[in-house]
C-alpha cells in the first residue's frame, strides 16, 4: 500500500508571498519574533547562537519606525538572550518562556506572575539595579532542587557502554528550569535522557515538561509564551502584532494572538484551515478580566519550519525570517514616509 505524502498546512510561502499589508499600514505595530530557530540558526551549543545579519539589521530597522516596536519571546533568560542577541534598547523582550519580562522599569507585570526584570537580570520590581534572583516560592524551589538531583543521576538511566556519552551532555541553567539537550546524541541515548527526564514529573506533577527541538527542559513556573504576548499587548497596546515562532512553546504564542484579533479570519493565510480559526481552549493565565485585554485590527502569526501548527502562514527558516523582516521594515517606512508627506 502507497501512503499518501504529507501536505504541509498552512503550505510553505517564501517571504515575498506573505501578506503585511494591514501590518504595514497599521497605526501602531508590535512585531514579537522567538530566538533560537528563527532569528538564529539552531546549534548544538545554545551559546554560540547568532542572530542572522540580515535579520539584525531588520530589527534595527524596525526599531528606528515610529509608532512600531519589536519584542523578543524566548525560552531563555533575559540576561542570556541580551547577551546573545544585543538589539536596541528599545526592544522588549519576554524570557523563559513568559516567566520574565524587561519592558523598562515603568511596566507593571507581576499580576501575571511574570518578573519584571532588567537586561542585565536588575529585579525592576524591587528597584533598578538590583542583582536579580527568582522568586521562587518555597514549593518552587523544592522542585527545582528536585530536577537537580535527578539530572546528577542520568547515569544511572544509561547502559554502561553509552555513559561516556554524559561528558558531552549539556545541561542549560535557567532560574526557572533546567534544559537539557540532546542534539547531536544516539537517538536511543537521547530518548533514554529523555525518558529519565520526565521521571521527575511523575513525583512532581506541577513541574512543567516543555520538549522542543533535542531538548527537554523541566519548569517549575508555570507562565507561557502566550502569557508573554498578552502582556505585551496591553503594555503596548498595539493596533497590530505579528508573531513569528518555530517550536513547540511558540503554538501558545500563536494561540494568544489569534485570541486577541478582532476578527477571527485575519490572517487567514494562503491555505484554507478548516477549524483551525476557532479559539484554542488554552487557558488565560494573565489573571486579568478578559475586559483588560486589548483587541487587535491585525494580527499575524508565522512558522518557522515544517513542524505541525496553529499559524496562518509557514516560511522556511532564519534567511526567509531576515528577508520577511526586511520587506516589512522597508514597506511600512515607506507607508510612514508617505504618511508624513
């Protein structure tokens, strides 16, 4: 028997077939784009990770706009992707999955129990400067304390030929989560880490289990991706959003934005989805009346890659992501540049 080969949906678009029409032209835009698989290339080392030039200078671009601002939404802490990324001052940026946010030290955020946090890691919700350290409630570092001691015993989730293997293991340390990664590991061997991973959750069911790209990463804060965009939302109060995500964690994002659009079939993409335009069900973990959420004219949402998704459209990679993000920089100067005159 023949199977059938799969049809990607939304189907895959290059750059210039997206339609940024209504972001292009909206009177205020808030463009939020996830790190790793999307401005920069995947490695098998987390700290060698560099944004594209193209897409770096897109964002500057984009910065130097009027009435348009860029955020960065990712799985890694604030103080490592300001590290990794250096992008304008002006560019917010959400971290470990929306458990933190440096919005500038004016921005409330806690009621959504994201840290309000500086580049540098500063606790902005205890005074600039400071060094930051988590809050994490005792029963959060329990569990955290509870993922270390489980990592430290991978050995003994490995036959004793493939232990070796642990010297090359990567474990990235985050103030919420511990993330293990896998990339470049014998599948058995990975699926093994893996597997012993998640053993962890069974004893403590509220720690969070966020599988990705060869990684696994074990969360003792429960924030979202979609938390991240909404509380972007209302602090920048955007008639229009974009979000572009290539993983797992980003279907939240996704999810976020097409709830926040005011009309259901923006975004629409190129490929009809059948069902796919209804609201996910995903719980709002803001806290916030649904009242205090703002309502979008446009909203756009973007994969990154072949993976299963809820987004509208689909592009390639970070080089379609650095030319998509160039075409909207250069058309909405022009749209600003026409508007002025």
């Amino acid at each position: 028997m023949t199977s059938k080969p799969t049809v990607l949906v939304p189907a895959l678009s290059t750059p210039a077939e997206v339609d940024l029409r209504e972001l292009a032209t909206a009177d205020s835009l808030l463009v939020a784009l996830d790190f790793d698989g999307v401005l920069a290339p995947l490695q098998d080392d987390p700290e060698t990770s560099q944004m594209t030039a193209g897409s770096a200078a897109a964002i500057a671009a984009l910065a130097r706009l009027p009435h348009t601002r860029v955020a960065l939404v990712s799985g890694r802490d604030i103080a490592t992707l300001s590290r990794l990324t250096e992008t304008p001052e002006s560019v917010w940026m959400i971290g470990s999955h929306g458990a933190e946010a440096a919005l500038g030290s004016g921005i409330e955020s806690d009621r959504a129990g994201i840290a309000p946090v500086g580049r540098d890691g500063a606790d902005l919700a205890h005074g600039t400067g400071a060094s930051h350290s988590p809050e994490l409630t005792a029963a959060e570092q329990e569990r955290l304390t509870a993922i270390d001691a489980h990592i430290e015993a991978f050995e003994d989730a490995l036959p004793p030929t493939a232990s070796e293997m642990l010297t090359d293991l990567l474990v990235e340390l985050k103030p919420y989560s511990r993330t293990v990664h896998t990339r470049g590991f014998d599948p058995e061997v990975a699926a093994a880490l893996h597997e012993h991973a998640m053993q962890v959750a069974e004893e403590f069911p509220d720690i969070r289990v966020i599988e990705g790209h060869d990684i696994t990463e074990l969360a003792v804060k429960q924030a979202t991706k979609g938390d991240g965009l909404r509380l972007l939302a209302r602090a920048g109060a955007p008639t229009a959003m974009a979000y572009l995500g290539d993983d797992v964690t980003d279907e939240d994002a996704f999810a976020a934005l097409h709830d926040l659009s005011a009309d259901q079939t923006l975004d629409s993409g190129p490929t009809d989805k059948t069902g796919q335009t209804d609201k996910t069900g995903l719980p709002d973990r803001t806290g916030l009346p649904d009242e205090a959420g703002p309502t979008l004219e446009a909203g756009l949402t973007v994969k990154v890659g072949t993976a299963p998704t809820q987004a509208r459209w689909r592009i390639t990679g970070p080089d379609a992501v650095a030319d998509l993000l160039g075409r909207l920089a250069a058309e909405r100067a022009d749209h600003l540049g026409a508007e002025r005159g």
